[in-house]
C-alpha cells in the first residue's frame, strides 16, 4: 500500500507534459527503434517528477530518494488507459519483464519487482505498488506479466488529451549524435 503522501508526490508529476511529449514519438515506433522511445520516456519521466533520479537498472528505472522507494516505468504509449466512453478498461496487461528464454523461475520473488510500476498509456498514467503486482503477476515462457483488474490500480491523471503538440525529430538528431561521436574516436 501506498502511502498518502507519496502518491500525492506521484499525482503532482507534470503528467500532461509527459501526455504531450510522449504521444510525439511516432517515428520511433518501429522495431529497429522502439527500444528508443521506452528510453525517452524514462528519462522524460525523472524530468517531469522533479524527484526520480533515473538509474536504469534491472527490476527499476528510478531510486526515489524521497521516499526511499524504487520505481519501474513501463510505457504504453501506443494504447490508451480509457476506453471510447472516457472510463478505465476492466483490466489491463502489462509485461513485467522479458528475459530472452533464459527465465527459469516458476514464481516472481520480491527483488524481481520495483516498490512502485508507474505504466503510462498515450492518455493516462496509473501506478501499482509491489504487494498488488506480485498478486497479480503470472508465469509466461519468457517472462512475467501482470494482468490486473482496473479496481487494483490506482489512477495518478484522470483521462487526458494531448494540449501541446510538440514537432520532435529525436531520430535524427540520435543519428546525427552518432555519427559526430564516432567522428570524433
């Protein structure tokens, strides 16, 4: 369970920048990049919270200081978090991890999950804490996955639309990143 305050710390995140931001990244959709936008997204994340320091580890993206807590990011910002009448799906499905066939655990264990996974879909954000993820989380081949029902989560934004529409080109500008810093070996 989390506490008052941190979620009112999670709720106070510049969730609509992240909204506007995030729903910007298109061109980074295909295969050979998507791994790039799952990026972005994180550290926009550590941006907009004025808090999470970004850490990229296995099992957490961010420490959070403040709280002494750990928090694993997972973006789905290809789907929405509302269905068409504007009210959470009855239950959602987010993959935990994915370990390449090299998973041989049966059951998740503690250190396999971070204190808080905040999901953000392209118009909302929603956190589960540990306990409720552990609950929730099933065995596949490759992994886990949790599938959740939407009484479990607990809604940071409310239903959000894009405000801003940014014109990002972080394709090219990755590319041209690149290629300087390999000039420059």
């Amino acid at each position: 369970m989390l506490s008052t305050k941190v979620l009112d710390d999670l709720k106070s995140f510049k969730w609509q920048k992240v909204i506007d931001i995030g729903n910007t990244l298109d061109d980074l959709s295909d295969h050979q990049w998507r791994f790039m936008k799952g990026f972005i997204a994180e550290i926009l994340v550590e941006e907009c919270s004025g808090s999470l320091v970004y850490v990229g580890d296995i099992h957490k993206d961010y420490d959070w200081p403040k709280h002494n807590l750990t928090v694993e990011l997972k973006s789905q910002l290809s789907g929405p978090m509302y269905n068409k009448s504007g009210l959470k799906r009855k239950r959602y499905t987010i993959k935990l991890n994915n370990t390449r066939g090299t998973n041989t655990k049966e059951v998740i264990h503690d250190d396999m999950v971070a204190d808080i996974i905040l999901i953000v879909n392209n118009d909302g954000a929603y956190a589960i804490d540990k306990e409720t993820a552990i609950k929730y989380t099933k065995h596949l081949g490759d992994g886990f996955e949790i599938i959740i029902p939407s009484e479990e989560v607990i809604e940071l934004t409310g239903k959000m639309t894009v405000k801003t529409h940014y014109q990002t080109n972080f394709k090219e500008q990755i590319k041209k990143l690149i290629t300087e810093s390999i000039k420059q070996l």
